[in-house]
C-alpha cells in the first residue's frame, strides 16, 4: 500500500508539472555600433529594463543589463501574455527603447539583439586630442524635435590628469547660423555635468538630460553639442578619431592646439526624439542617490503632459536598512488628473524595484511600462504620478538584516530628490497625496507622442500571405475545375477529396477556394489548400486572419479547419506541429477567422485550410475559403 501511495504521489507531481503553463524567457543584448558603418558593437551597460504585462493582474519583471560578461545582456522571465517593455538608463546617455506588443506564448525564448537610435554616435576611444581644449563643438543632424540626451567621454578632465580632483563641464545646443559654431546660436538652457573626473578606472561615459521642447529642433537642420568647463578658462581633452564630412565634423578653441575645424568626430552620443517618445520630465543632472526625499508610503509628483499616453515611469528610490532588497520591493503607480488629489486616470500598474543591496542597505530605481491606451492623456494638462508602496505584513515580517535588525513591519520606500540645479518648475513633489514639498522627485516620465485604441490588435500594413484573396490562377484561367491558384498547394488527406476554384453567386468578381464531396461528388471528402510562408523573423508575432463559409456548421460528421505550423512544413497535413482551429458554427455564411499571435520557430509558417466530411449522401459538402492574410504585429509605437 504504501508504494502505491508513493507512486500515486509521484504520479501527481508529474501531472502537476505537466500541466503547469510554461514560462517565457525575454532575453538578449542591447548594444550600439561603435560608430556609423562599423562593425565593432559597443555594449549598453547599466540600462534599466522593465516588462510589464497588458493589464494590471501583475507587477513588472525588472533587469538591469550587465557590465560582466556578456556585457550589455538583459534577462526578463516571466508568464506568457502581452508585454510591453522599456530600457533606460535616466541618468546616462541612452535613449530609451520602448517595445510593444511583445507576445510570448508559453515557452518562448526570445533572444533578441537591441540598439538605441541617436542622431550622433560615436563610441571610438582610440585616439585623442593631443592638447588641450576650451571648447569643442560637434555638429550633426536633427533627426528629432528635441534633444532629450547627449552623453560624452574626456581622455583627460583637465584638472589634476589621473587624481582625485574633476571639473564641471557645460553641454549646450546650437543651431546653425553664420560663421563658426561658436556664433551660432544657442537654443534651449545649458546643461551642467558635475565633478567630471577622468583619473583611471574612473574615465566613466558622462551626460546630461533636457525635459522634451527645452531644447528643439527641426528635422534635417545642422547643429552642434558644444561642450566647455564652467569655470572660466578650463580646458580638458576629448576622444576623437579622423572622420570629416558635409554633415558631421568637430570644430575646437583654445589653449596649445589649433583653433578651428579638426576634420574629426568626437566621442559622444546625441539622442532626441526622432522615436515618436516623448520625455517630458527628465533627468537632467547624472548623479544620483544624494538626498532622500523622507520614507513613507505614497509619494507624488506633478508635471505637464506632452504626449497622449504613459509608456513608463522610473523612479530614484531606496528601502529601508530593516526590509527586504529593492528588488522585492514594489510600488503602485497610478496616474491623476489635475493633481494628487485628482481622479484616477487609465489603469494602475505595479513596478518592481531593481539596485544594489548589501544586506542592511538597499538602493536603485521602482520601474514599470505601459501599453499605449493604457494612461490616455491630454497634452498641456497637470497630472500627478503616485506611487504607493503595496508591502504588507506577510512580505515584511520576519526579515532580519545582515546586522541581525529584525523588520519593522513598516510599508513605505524612501524616494530620492532631484539632483541640483536639476528641477522642474511646472510641478512639484507630494508626500502621502497631499503634503507638498519643495522639491521635486528624481525619475524619469516617458509617453507615447500618439496613442491607439485596441493597440494589441494593431499590426504592419503588408499582408505577407501570397494571393490570399484567391484571385490569382495558372494563366489567368478561370475555369472552376481546371483552374490552378497560384501560390497555394493543394492536398488531399481523403482520396475523394474535390477542389474548385470559383466565384460567388451573383459576384463574378469575387473568386475563392472550395473543397467539397457529399452528394456533390458521392465521396467523403478530406482536404485542402496550403501555403508556406517565407521570410518571417522568430522575434516577431504573426497573426492570421481570413474567412470560411461551408454548407454545414460544425458537427460530428461535418467541419472545416484553419491551421498553422510554425515549422513551415507544408508536406504533412496530419502532422502534430499544424495547431488547427475547428469552424464554423453557422452554416451559409462567411465567418471570419482571427489567429492569437504566432511566433515561427525558424523564418516560415505554413498555412493549412481544410474541409472534411464523412457522409457521401446528404445534402451538398462545400467548403469555401477567402481573404486570407498574414501580418506581422506592430512592435514599435502608434505612428500618429
């Protein structure tokens, strides 16, 4: 008895395991050429990345990309569903990248090799100025409106060469005029970089940030990033290499070197918004994690929407030294209208914390992304972000630190302050909802500059299905028995099976494919059409539509089916790899047929439509098949 009992059990585990829903893996790298035709790729390190599902049943899966080997990797593991994800770095010089509509199917594995769009980059560190500089200027081309980004790397800062000491540097934007850059004119406020200090292992990549419209733009007119010490007369020198065109060169002032155009690039990256994002509060000055804003349980702050849909929000923030790491800490993020008082606005979402813990001291940012159409906003209104921290009982107690402090039981987080002179004058920070501060929370705000509605049902424009309206024939014959569709390979599982091409009663123009038998042909029938389609990628999702019309709804004896396989074998229809849909419930008329996303294992699907009956003397068998298409879902963001 009692080894029935274990193997009864054991048998239960593995039932349990099996029927378990698989999981999803979203992996890859985010990396960057190390500049324009290169192909040597420079890893994107330190880059928040957060997944947060459609809906609000679940909280964000958060990562942050890696600086060991393999440098530039994220690894998001999570439920299958409809994820959209961001990657970010607010303090850096990144451009975010925002993906939507990320379909994962259970067991996916999705390895996919990312880059950020910038209007200059630059990365080569092999050379330098040999002297130094008061001033440089890079010109480049507006790709965007907006500058959101520029992020630069000194082979010296000027100041004490490898020691302890730095000096802050001013980064501005000039648009071109008359003469040299250093008469151009300046659009929008300088940015400042504190303390750049370039003494060995301390050569960091170094940047600052403008909100969205405080430095704009137009499309295809030259600019250029000038970068100088505030303090007067400071000089430094910059990573260069030879590299002069029409549309890019560096332009230098000052000290031992030769003034004027250098015929070279600088080591620096410029990004705007030329990605339909929009960044209307920002990190504007890099260094982080100074001054806490006070630890308690909601926090709030306002600012002005630009864009017409939330895409992600992170914040600067540490937990206390007596809770969990960040990492399993998270936060309620809703949005209000007019105020931290205000009503509600799309859904909530919860953000997952991600940092550096030591085990009594946790610190790092709260991030999540959004859909777009999940926040609906409106460009020019007041709005308030809130974040709450959801922590209870039941994930607090017990804890006991490094130190051997036990928790304290307490929910709440401890937000960091923006970073001086960072601030944003057209809001301001609330604690618990309704005290206000004077200060304002260190975070980043992304949206959507358009939104969509049913934006998961939104796809790309071509239908990469060949003849899938059935129009197309063999030497243009039209013939019903005779006629052969192009494109589209017949098969017949049932020896008796018939096919025809045909066109609708009363509709001469109308063509479409018919399988059918019964007493039509006194023959059971069994089979079909089916196409392979090429040329598809298995880091995008698919989605298969088309209609069906048969003399016969679904019964015991009488069907038509729908299949794909994400193989792209199109040799075996009775193969277990083809995933069929069973139709139509109402006989006589077309009903439409909609796949859930599909994801090829290779570069093709096949495509299989199928009609079967058992009976050779009932009424007529007919099954007809018409507007077929696939398309690939869209991924980016909402286009206007």
């Amino acid at each position: 008895m009692a080894s029935l009992v274990a193997n009864v059990v054991i048998f239960c585990q593995l039932f349990l395991l099996a029927s378990a829903p698989a999981h999803v893996v979203l992996k890859g790298r985010v990396i960057a050429p190390r500049y324009a035709g290169s192909s040597e790729e420079v890893p994107m390190t330190a880059v928040y990345c957060f997944a947060s599902l459609a809906g609000s049943s679940s909280q964000s899966i958060g990562f942050r990309t890696w600086e060991t080997h393999p440098v530039g990797w994220y690894y998001l593991p999570g439920g299958a569903g409809n994820y959209s994800i961001v990657f970010s770095n607010p303090a850096g010089f990144m451009r975010p990248i925002v993906l939507t509509n990320q379909f994962a199917n259970p067991g996916d594995v999705v390895d996919r090799k990312l880059s950020p769009v910038f209007d200059y980059g630059d990365f080569y560190e092999g050379a330098w100025d040999t002297k130094a500089a008061t001033d440089y200027y890079q010109t480049f081309v507006a790709r965007g409106t907006s500058i959101t980004q520029v992020g630069f790397k000194l082979a010296t800062d000027g100041v004490d060469g490898a020691g302890p000491k730095g000096q802050n540097i001013l980064i501005s934007i000039h648009e071109k005029g008359k003469g040299t850059p250093d008469k151009w004119k300046q659009i929008g406020p300088a940015a400042v970089v504190l303390n750049v200090d370039c003494g060995g292992p301390k050569n960091y990549w170094w940047s600052a940030g403008w909100d969205s419209g405080q430095a704009p733009t137009e499309l295809g007119e030259k600019y250029a990033v000038h970068l100088k010490a505030e303090s007067q007369g400071g000089s430094f020198q910059v990573f260069w290499r030879p590299g002069k065109d029409d549309l890019s060169d560096c332009y230098r002032i000052g000290r031992d070197g030769k003034d004027g155009w250098q015929g070279r690039k600088i080591c620096m990256a410029v990004g705007s918004d030329s990605d339909r994002l929009l960044i209307p509060y920002n990190k504007r000055v890099q260094n982080k994690f100074l001054e806490f804003a006070g630890f308690d349980k909601s926090w709030s702050q306002t600012y002005v929407v630009q864009g017409r849909s939330l895409a992600s929000v992170i914040l600067y923030a540490a937990t206390s030294g007596v809770q969990p790491s960040l990492m399993r800490q998270r936060v309620k993020v809703r949005v209000r209208q007019g105020g931290p008082a205000g009503k509600v606005v799309g859904i909530e979402k919860i953000a997952i914390g991600n940092g550096n813990y030591t085990g009594d001291a946790s610190w790092g940012v709260f991030g999540v992304s959004f859909a777009p159409g999940e926040v609906p906003l409106e460009p020019g209104r007041l709005y308030a972000i809130e974040f709450e921290s959801i922590e209870n009982y039941k994930t607090l107690h017990g804890y006991v630190n490094i130190k051997g402090m036990v928790s304290d039981d307490k929910p709440g987080f401890n937000p960091y302050r923006k970073v001086s002179p960072d601030t944003y004058e057209r809001g301001t920070a609330y604690r618990k909802g309704r005290q206000r501060q004077d200060f304002d929370l260190d975070m980043q705000v992304i949206e959507y500059k358009y939104t969509a509605d049913d934006w998961e049902e939104s796809v790309e424009d071509e239908n990469l299905v060949k003849n899938g309206g059935m129009e197309l024939t063999e030497n243009n014959i039209r013939d019903a028995n005779n006629a052969k569709l192009l494109f589209w390979k017949r098969f017949s599982v049932d020896a008796g099976t018939s096919h025809q091409y045909i066109a609708d009663d009363g509709d001469d123009e109308n063509h479409f494919a018919r399988v059918l038998g019964g007493s039509k042909t006194g023959k059971t029938v069994d089979g079909g059409y089916v196409q392979r389609v090429g040329g598809l990628s298995k880091l995008e999702t698919y989605r298969l539509s088309g209609k069906v019309r048969s003399t016969w709804p679904v019964d015991d004896k009488h069907a038509c089916f729908v299949g794909f396989d994400v193989t792209g074998q199109d040799a075996d229809p009775k193969a277990d790899t083809i995933e069929w849909t069973i139709l139509p419930g109402l006989h006589g008329l077309f009903v439409d047929y909609k796949s859930g996303p599909i994801r090829p294992i290779g570069d093709a699907i096949s495509i299989w439509l199928r009609g079967r009956t058992t009976l050779t003397q009932d009424y007529a068998y007919e099954a007809d098949f018409d507007d077929f298409a696939l398309y690939r879902f869209s991924t980016g963001v909402p286009m206007n």
